[in-house]
C-alpha cells in the first residue's frame, strides 16, 4: 500500500488553525468521553483544542481544588459539567478516561485513584515524582487491563518519525554524541509549582523529561551511567538549571541543558535545538520539541551534501497526534505512535541518575 500524499499546510494555516480558528467538529454517539483533572493552563493545547477537532473524542466534564474555579474554566472552554472535587470526576460513570495535567508530585497519587476507579489515564510528563512510582503504576494498569499513556507529545509527530527513519537508515553511521538544549528565560516566580520540592518540581523534572526522551530515542539505548550533573541551584533540592552528560552502553554520550534562568536578550536560545554527530555525519533539528510549528531536520552525511527536510503531514499539531493515538489504543486500534511503559519508566529513571549525581536527590 503507497503511503498517503498531503499537500502540506504552510505556517500560516498552521498557526491560525491551532491559535485562531475554533472548531466544533461533531461527535459520534460512542465518543471517548474524558474528564480533567484541574483547570491546568496546559490542559487548552493539550487536550481541549485537538479534542474539538476530533469526532472520536469529547471533554465532558473537569473538576479543580476550587469548584468555582471548575466551573469558570468549564465555561470558558465550553466544558458540558464540572465536579465538586477530583474523587467525584473519577467515580462518574460516564467518563472513560482521565487527563492529568496536575503538578508532578499529584501524578502518583491521583492516577493511582483513576485507575482503581476503572479509568484509562493519558498522564501529563513526567510520568511521577521517581521510577518507583511509575512501576506501580504501570502495573496496576496492566493489572486492570487499562490504557496508561504518558504525554510525551512532540514524540508523535511525523518529523520525529522522520528523524527515526534517517537513524535507522545508516545514514550518518553509528551515534556518538547527542547534543541538546532546553532553555528558556525565567518566566515563572520562586513560589511557582516548578520550584516547589514537594510537588516535584526542579528544571529537569520539567525540561529534563524531554531532552532526556529525546536522548535515548536517538541513541536508542538506556543510559547506564551520568557522567556529571551540573546544577544551579534556587533553592533547597531545587536547580533552576541542569548541565548533564549521560554514558550509554554503546558508547555514545548525551550533553543536555535545561534552564528557567536563560537571557532574554538571546531569544535565539530559547529554540530547543539538537545536534547529532555520528560516526558517517551528523543531524542537525531545530525546534524538535514543538515542530508543528516549524522545525528543520538537516541531515549531513561525511563527504556529502546538507539537506534540510520538513515534515508537516496533515499539519497537526503535537497534541492532535498524541490524542489520535490515545484515541486509537483505547478503540482497539493500532496507532501510528506509542510511548510504551517500558519507555516512560526509562525515562524517569533516567531523570533520578541525574538528581542523584548532582547532589540533590531524586525527588519523592
């Protein structure tokens, strides 16, 4: 079978389609009904925009600490109920899953209580607070037989899919180094949930979870070592910045940077950028972190020509893609892109060889 050919979007309809246009695509009678967890500010991007888009899903109800601030968000974002509290969300019967979009240090708890409740949970990154805390959970959902989906969205993306090809390929030979960046100025205040060690906050916690997804996709092993763990330190147990380096088994080596503390008279930083040197060339990729926005995929093969590529496909953003996925494992579905437990726990155990190198323990 030929694979499908787009005309794809160019940036502009790209970006009034997921900023400007509203949609309200009509549902099917058997929608996949979803509740949320607290009115997250990323709960509009994530979940609610790529929903309305879709006739497969629908947002049916959300619940907050405050039920007045339930019912605002509710209105605002034309939410059919709301909940007097998370507990009551999951004993409805007529939700089928759960989006958790609360701070990281709630993952455990309240994932844990949805899926006793019989829910599938697609759970905002990273996944918890420590490895331990996703092995139990990613049992208990097996045990129950429930879709458990960490929302490592850029993942799902055609231009990461693209990236993955090239890799496999040969192309630029066998990866020696990964070299990445997430840094952003400081647009949160020290009393903000990202600084806070008791909701399992500190930068890597936050950007770490990506650079280091990124990392052991591209190497396609698990590190099994941290070289160094660099942070700059805010407050107890806090980095507001990360300098990391992990040793994978086949050699290859990851340099990845996270920040809250960055310039902002460098804007030109604040793009997540990646460079990855092979033994045969290396991939440059910018903005691989939102690439529905706009990205460029350079590959540079020794001895060869550059050539950028850019994937859009239908032009989707991140989260409509990971959405269709979730949509797709829990209709029996195979989807195009998957974030296994296996990877999720990787991930997070990744993230606790850092913390514990760098002197400030993994969070609990």
């Amino acid at each position: 079978m030929e694979e499908k050919k787009y005309e794809e979007p160019g940036f502009f309809t790209r970006i009034y389609r997921e900023f400007v246009k509203k949609d309200a695509t009509p549902k099917e009678e058997k929608a996949i009904r979803i509740g949320i967890l607290g009115a997250a500010n990323i709960a509009p991007f994530a979940l609610i925009k790529p929903a309305s888009q879709m006739n497969n899903v629908t947002i049916v109800s959300v619940a907050a600490r405050d039920p007045k601030k339930a019912e605002e968000f509710a209105r605002k974002h034309e939410i059919p109920n709301t909940h007097p509290d998370y507990q009551s969300l999951l004993q409805d019967p007529n939700i089928d899953a759960i989006y958790n979009p609360l701070p990281n240090g709630l993952h455990f708890e309240w994932t844990k209580r949805a899926l006793e409740a019989g829910k599938h949970v697609l759970l905002e990154k990273p996944s918890c607070s420590n490895a331990d805390q996703t092995r139990e959970l990613v049992k208990l959902a097996k045990e129950k037989n429930l879709v458990l989906l960490e929302a490592c969205h850029y993942k799902h993306h055609p231009a990461l899919q693209r990236l993955t090809e090239v890799l496999r390929s040969g192309e630029i030979g066998k990866v020696q180094n990964v070299e990445l960046n997430m840094t952003f100025p400081k647009f949160f205040p020290d009393t903000d949930i990202r600084f806070d060690y008791g909701l399992g906050g500190g930068s890597f916690m936050d950007e770490g979870c990506y650079v280091t997804s990124f990392s052991r996709l591209v190497v396609g092993e698990e590190p099994t070592s941290v070289l160094k763990a660099e942070p700059t330190v805010l407050k107890p147990n806090i980095d507001i910045e990360m300098k990391a380096t992990y040793k994978f088994p086949g050699g290859a080596t990851a340099d990845v940077h996270t920040a809250f503390n960055s310039s902002w008279m460098n804007p030109n930083g604040w793009i997540p950028r990646a460079v990855i040197t092979g033994d045969k060339g290396k991939i440059e990729f910018t903005n691989w972190l939102v690439p529905h926005a706009y990205h460029s995929l350079t590959v540079t093969p020794e001895g060869k020509s550059s050539r950028t590529e850019k994937v859009y496909k239908e032009g989707w953003s991140t989260y409509r893609y990971q959405l269709e996925a979730f949509a797709d494992k829990l209709s029996g579905k195979e989807p195009k892109s998957w974030i296994s437990a296996e990877d999720s726990i990787g991930n997070i155990a990744s993230i606790d060889m850092v913390y514990e190198k760098s002197g400030l323990g993994r969070r609990e």
